[in-house]
C-alpha cells in the first residue's frame, strides 16, 4: 500500500514537470535599434529634388576629351555660337571660360575670372566688359547661353543651392531695373554631384546639350543631347516607382527615356540630316522658301493665293538679296578694318561702318515686318 503511494506521488510530480517548465521566464532579448543613415546636404537635396525631375528624352550621349567639348554643339546658325575665351578674344589668361555670340553677331555674353559681362559689337570692336548685374551671389560663374528671345539666360556655378560641383541655372533679365532676376537650379535630370555645364538649346531643329563631369575620368567630359520641353514634365508616381525615377534623375540609362524609339530616331535623323543635302537635291532647290504655317510652305510665286502677295514675295527676294550682299561687304569692311587698315584708314573707316550697320539692322527689321504682312494675307486668303 505504501509502495503504490509512492508511485502515485511519483507519477504525479513528472505529470507536473512540463506545466513547471512552461511557467519559466522566456530569454530577454536585446531591443534592435534602427540604424539611422545621416545624409550630407548634397545628398539630402538630391531626394527633396526628386518628385520635380523633369521628363526628358536623352537621345544621344557622347564621350569626348574636356579641352575640345565644345566642338560637339551643333547649333543651328540662328541659335548663336559658344566658342572658347581664349579662341575669341585671342588671349591665354581665360582657359577655361567661354563665350555665347548671338545670332546677329553684334552681342557676346561671356565668363571672366568667374564672373559673367556682357559685351557689344561697336564697327569692329568689342565695347568694354559690362558685368551682368544680380548674378554676384554664385560663385566660378561661367558657360552662358542666352536663348533667342534675349532675356532668359542659362550658366553654370557654385552655390548654396547646387548639388555639388557646377549646376546648371536659370535667370532672366529685367529691362526695367537692368539687373538679372533670382537665379533658379534647373533641377533633376540636369545637374549632380558633379560639374554640370554648358546648357545650351537649339530652337530651330528642337535639340538641346549638356555637358557633365558624371560618372567620368579625369579630362574626360559627356555631352547629353535631349529634346527640349516646351513646359516642364515631371514623373508621375502612379507609373514609376521611386527607384525608377531616381534612376532617370541620374541619367543611369539613356534608353530608359526613349519610349517606342520613333521620336529618338527622327530627332537623331534631323540633327545628323541638319545643313547637309544630297548633290542631286541641290539642284532642284526652289527658287526661295516662305513658310505660311507649321503646315504650309511655298516655294513659288504660283503658290501664292493672295493677289498682292505675288508683289510682295518679289519685293521681299530683292531685299534678302540686298540684305546678303551688304552683310558680306559689311563683312569684309570689318575683316579690313583689324587686319589691314593704318590709323587714317580707320578714323574714315569708322563712320561708314557704323553707317551699314545701320542699314543692315534697318533692312532686317523691314524684311521681317513685309514677311508678317504676306503670312497675314496669305492665311487670310486661305481661310476665305
């Protein structure tokens, strides 16, 4: 009897066993502390950036060596020219600036010892450097590039606002108080870590360039060729993730911006095609060419549906020809002018120059003014 007792008691004590060893204290474990990565302020602005990185279509990218870059703009005529400093203005003390010379070839914008002037064809001087006003806050300022309309102007600099390294701004000129307004970062895809400069459009053929240090060795510079928006697009985060857009604000893939490829390969087909034409084109070249719309382009006085304009048309062939043969001569005048004329010549000199420049200026005003009135009648006639 005692024995079963102590069985009893026995088999009841390793029953309880399990129910004991469930009641222990679990381990306590160590709290894992998030580690919070700190970003520089470069870094930082680059993700507050993001959400505004402009949709753009780089259609070509090109590796070239940094002393020679740009040789790879190919501007229409009527966009200007951006020439070295020293190759304009035969010196070696600016190796490094540049300088925008607009279309007419009377006005220069240029980079001198990190600041941006401006400067204007006087018969065939260039007048004394004007500073451009409200620019003095940037730093290394340098690559203009002043668009068509005159105004609105894009460099390069340093400032508290650049992402590192040169960035790519924004300013226009106000007539009113002759000073430059607030300068704007232009923002993603344009501008890096990196020297980002030389921002420049071509209107006529719809291509723009830049020039970037990214990604780049020493002495090395790429050169991006984009389509230009007419108004800012950006990214839409219903169609790309955050690390998709991040990598188009980098420019990882040029691809990636192509969409089905037709629009990429007719810009590239327009900018290779751009002031070249077959021979046996050449020789059925219209007598002139008048652009009436996006749509319609004559190139016959046949063309032509309003009864004046026939007139017109060859009053305007006569005074495009005589505005070409007095800019050659005006040419040639200037060209005599610095390399051949002593110091009589040029006290003569200096009157009849400014006099055809006047003339000149005077006959590009009234030709553009006649085209007006013929594309005006023209539509007119077009829409009765």
């Amino acid at each position: 009897m005692r024995k079963m007792k102590i069985t009893t008691i026995l088999l009841a004590a390793m029953m309880a066993m399990p129910v004991i060893a469930q009641k222990r204290k679990a381990p306590v474990r160590k709290k894992v502390v998030p580690v919070v990565v700190e970003l520089s302020r470069e870094e930082q602005l680059f993700e507050d950036m993001l959400e505004a990185t402009q949709q753009i279509m780089f259609i070509d990218s090109a590796v070239v060596d940094k002393q020679s870059f740009l040789e790879s703009y190919r501007l229409n005529a009527e966009a200007g020219t951006v020439t070295g400093y020293n190759r304009f203005f035969r010196s070696e003390d600016q190796p490094y600036s540049t300088v925008y010379v607009n279309q007419l070839g009377n006005k220069c914008w240029f980079a001198q010892n990190g600041r941006l002037y401006t400067a204007d064809l006087l018969g065939n001087t260039w007048s004394e450097p004007a500073p451009l006003e409200g620019l003095g806050q940037y730093q290394r300022t340098n690559y203009p590039f002043m668009m068509s309309d005159g105004t609105t102007l894009y460099f390069a600099a340093i400032s508290d606002e650049g992402l590192g390294g040169l960035d790519i701004y924004v300013s226009r000129y106000d007539s009113e108080t002759g000073k430059y307004l607030l300068a704007e970062n232009i923002g993603l895809p344009f501008n890096s870590s990196a020297n980002d400069y030389m921002y420049a459009i071509d209107e006529m053929n719809g291509i723009g360039y830049f020039a970037t240090d990214r990604r780049q060795p020493e002495g090395k510079v790429c050169i991006y060729t984009f389509i230009p928006n007419q108004k800012r697009i950006t990214y839409s985060t219903d169609e790309l993730d955050k690390a998709a857009i991040r990598s188009r604000a980098r420019i990882e893939r040029i691809a990636d911006t192509w969409g089905d490829g037709e629009l990429r390969t007719e810009t590239l087909d327009r900018l290779n095609n751009a002031g070249r034409r077959p021979k046996e084109e050449k020789k059925k070249q219209p007598e002139f060419t008048f652009i009436i719309n996006d749509d319609i382009v004559y190139n016959s006085l046949s063309d032509f549906q309003d009864a004046d304009n026939s007139k017109r048309i060859a009053n305007l062939m006569k005074m495009r020809k005589s505005y070409d043969e007095l800019g050659t001569n005006l040419e040639k005048m200037r060209d005599y002018y610095a390399t051949k004329a002593d110091i009589a010549e040029r006290s003569n000199m200096q009157a009849e120059i400014l006099g055809c420049e006047q003339e000149y200026y005077q006959l590009e005003s009234d030709i553009r003014q006649l085209e007006k009135i013929i594309r005006y009648a023209e539509i007119k006639a077009i829409n009765q």
